[in-house]
C-alpha cells in the first residue's frame, strides 16, 4: 500500500515547502499531457530533508570515506529524488526487508511479486484520479501502449488477484516488498524522495472486524521486530465526505476548497466554504476525542456516527490485545488513497516528522478489477525505518580479511574456505592492501602469514579511536 501525505505538515514548521524543482513534468512526453506527478502510496510520504540517509536526494557523490575521491560532477548525477545505496545502506534495507517477510510470514502471508510498470488503462482503474498527476508515466517503444512505473503496491494486487486469485479459499494473505517511483507530491508538500522502500500486506476476502486487528497485529509486531513501538493514529474515511456533501451544495469547486482549508486547518476559511468542517480541526488527541465528536456533530449524517463508533470498537479490540499501544485519533483527517472506505490509519514513531507505516479498509477497490470483494491491508516505510539505524559507515564492523602476497597458498586457500563454510565473512586481499581494505569495508581481523612460525596468524584490525591492541593470534 502506500501513504498518504499527512495533512498535520501544516501545524508542523520542521516540514519544509515544496521546492520549485519538485514540480516535474512526468506525463509530457504522453499525448501532452499536462499531468506532473509522483505516486502516493500506502507509506511515503513528503519527507523534510532530515529524514535520514535515505531520503538524501543524490548519494552520487557522497563516497562516505574519508580520503576517497568525491565524484560528484554532471558525468555522475542522478535525477532528482532518488539515491544510491551504499553498502551499510544496502545492508540495512535488506535486514529490514528480511525481518518484515519473516513476521508477515509467521502471520501466513504468502509474498507475491507485481512488475516494476503496469499499463496505464489498467492500472488507472485502482489508482483513481487523485493519483493521476503523480506517476510517471512513459510510451513502450516495444509497443506503444502508455505505461507507468508502479506508484502503488496495492492496486498492483488487486489487479494480481483478479487476474491470478479468484478461485483462491478467502481469506487471501499476501504481502510484498519492493519500490514504488512517485514523481511529484500530489498535495504540494514537497518531497525529497521519489523512489520509495515499502514491505506490506493485503488481508482480502472479508470485512469482519478480526481482520482490521489482524493487520494492526502484523504491522505492530514488524515494527516491534525493528525496535520501534509507534503511535497509532486511528482515521475514518466517512466523516469528511458526508459533512461535505451534507453541509454545502453539490459544487466540485467548493468541495475542494473545503478538502484543501481542512488539511491546512484554517478555521477562518472552513467557516466560509464549508462550516461543518470546523470542528474536526480540534477533533484530534486522544481517546476522549470520540466523546467530543458525537458531541460536537450530533447533527452531522448518520454515516458520521457509524465511523465514529466503529472507530471506537476497533479501539475496543486494539486495546484487549495491545495493552500497552499508544492510540491517537484525527476525525478531520482525509483519505488522500480514494480506495480507503473505512477505518485508516499512520503509524508515527519518536523522532521521525512522518508515517512509518499506513494502511486501512478499502472494500471497493477491487470492484475496478471485476471482482468485488472487501480488503484490508498495510505498508511500512523500511526506507526511512532502515535510513534510522545508519550513524556512520561501516555502522558494525564483522568478518576476516585474508593477507597474501601469493592468493594461492594452499594453507591460505584452506583457511578461507573453513570460514566460509562457517558463515563467516572472508574476503581475500593481496598483503600490501589488506589494512586499508579491512578498515575501509568494516573487518574485525586480518588474517596472513605468520611473522613468528610458518602458519598463519590473525590480528585484529585497529578501531579508528585507536582502543584495540594489536595483538597476534596464532590460527590453526
């Protein structure tokens, strides 16, 4: 899934504004189209620039070595918006991506893998208009036909399932991990990141109320497994819509500047466009915010108070089985995904200005696709989650290096091939580079030709604060 941008940037000054730059063409070159865009997803959204080493615009040039060269000249670039992954940054990713597939995996999710770019027809079903101007979008030169880089993992599944699934027992568990490409942010927020790291699931076939915890479960215990014990903020998609279109005249024009006063909070504007809209900009915090509401929109649709008491009941049921989970709720919140019809939700941990992790019910979306059926699912940011561990290159430092002038020496070719067959990281360096190699790609030892005996002996690599002796260790 992917993530909606969260309309809170404007109570939040860290957020920065969008540049000028952000404001890319990315459907030009498609029957001129005027559509620019980036693709919003279940998690992503526009990140400030201290969000971490991931959300760096270009790495190109960031070697991350002190006396390596900087190459960070017009012959290196990159687009706007995406990065290089150096290697603790590869690493990280994949960790974070392999303990996400284990928990989905220990939930019974079975993991699917959808093409890097869908057809435009088709993939537009699921995505609906507020997506249009926020993907890239590209003629085939095989064919012809209009493509789009994959903006959203959860229409891509629903489209699988129709085409792969329908005869499949429901529920149906799949999850996904992978990159999402956005080429602009749709609310003009700005971003920095254009090419998102996402690992999610998709609960589909049923719209009991196990299945909204089921989700919930799954994404508390992944960021459990990372370290992280986030806020949820609970969300419903039926409270904006029916107060707009219950408390002002059917007008595209106004229903829109209602949406766009809401998520700046701006009571002064609200008032004139859209008045049952203004009590939703204090209706955040936490639980007793749900007693305020059936208070304060006792006039407000039927509709309203069903979503406010299914918020409720949902709270009922996180809270059974999550004692200790932090809860938040913002009833003014809006859907920025058109497929959310029920209960949606960000999941917020300490220090991080945006979502980690978003999702919530879409029961319509896969009527886009011919198969109408309920469905519930989430998506974690493991770019941004995986940028947070990174302080310094190499962050942890594991492995031997093995010293030899001549790389065949049989003892030496043995040695390597013992350790190896233990797990262990080994790489083989001529003698005279095996220092500066071992310290520049995080080795804990150098392991070479004895000075005192004809074997072999391993010694350990000096930390550059300089506490770790330098001692010999005789091997085998």
């Amino acid at each position: 899934m992917t993530t909606p941008d969260d309309p809170r940037n404007a109570r939040d000054p860290s957020r920065a504004e969008t540049p000028a730059s952000t404001s890319v063409s990315a459907s030009a070159s498609v029957s001129g189209s005027p559509n620019a865009g980036a693709a919003t997803s279940h998690v992503g959204p526009a990140r400030p620039a201290a969000s971490g080493p991931l959300a760096r615009p270009n790495l190109a040039g960031s070697a991350g070595i002190a006396g390596l060269p900087d190459r960070s000249g017009s012959a290196v670039r990159l687009p706007f918006g995406v990065a290089d992954h150096l290697p603790p940054e590869a690493k990280a990713l994949r960790d974070h991506a392999e303990t996400t597939s284990r928990i989905f995996e220990l939930y019974g999710y079975d993991r699917v893998i959808t093409p890097l770019f869908e057809l435009n027809d088709v993939l537009d079903r699921g995505l609906g208009a507020a997506a249009r101007p926020s993907v890239f979008r590209f003629v085939d030169p095989a064919t012809g036909d209009v493509v789009v880089l994959r903006p959203d993992f959860t229409a891509q599944i629903a489209r699988l399932v129709a085409a792969h699934l329908v005869e499949r027992p429901r529920p149906l568990r799949l999850y996904y991990e992978g990159r999402v490409a956005r080429a602009a942010d749709p609310l003009g927020h700005g971003l920095l990141t254009r090419e998102l790291f996402q690992a999610g699931i998709e609960l589909i076939g049923t719209s009991e109320p196990w299945a909204d915890l089921e989700v919930l479960s799954v994404g508390l215990a992944s960021l459990s497994a990372l370290g992280h014990a986030p806020t949820i903020d609970l969300c419903h998609a039926g409270i904006v819509d029916p107060l707009i279109d219950g408390g002002a005249p059917h007008n595209q024009r106004l229903a829109k500047q209602a949406r766009e006063a809401l998520a700046v909070k701006d009571p002064v504007w609200l008032q004139t466009v859209a008045p049952a809209l203004v009590p939703l900009i204090d209706l955040y915090g936490q639980r007793e915010v749900l007693t305020r509401a059936r208070r304060e929109l006792r006039a407000a649709p039927k509709l309203v108070h069903q979503a406010i008491d299914e918020l409720d009941s949902l709270a009922d049921l996180l809270e059974a089985k999550h004692p200790t989970v932090r809860l938040t709720f913002d009833l003014g919140e809006q859907r920025n995904l058109g497929y959310y019809t029920g209960f949606f939700f960000h999941g917020y941990i300490e220090g991080a200005s945006d979502a980690v992790m978003v999702g919530g019910r879409y029961d319509h979306l896969l009527e886009q696709f011919q198969t109408p059926e309920p469905a519930v699912g989430l998506a974690i940011d493991i770019g941004t989650l995986a940028g947070r561990v990174l302080r310094a290159w190499p962050r942890a430092r594991s492995g031997v290096v093995m010293a030899e002038r001549d790389l065949r020496r049989p003892e030496m070719v043995e040695e390597t091939a013992r350790r190896r067959a233990t797990g262990e990281r080994t790489a083989v360096v001529a003698a005279d580079d095996a220092e500066q190699y071992a310290r520049i790609n995080g080795f804990l030892s150098i392991c070479r030709k004895s000075t005192t005996s004809s074997g072999l002996e391993e010694i350990p690599v000096i930390d550059p604060t300089g506490d770790e002796p330098h001692v010999a260790t005789d091997v085998g």
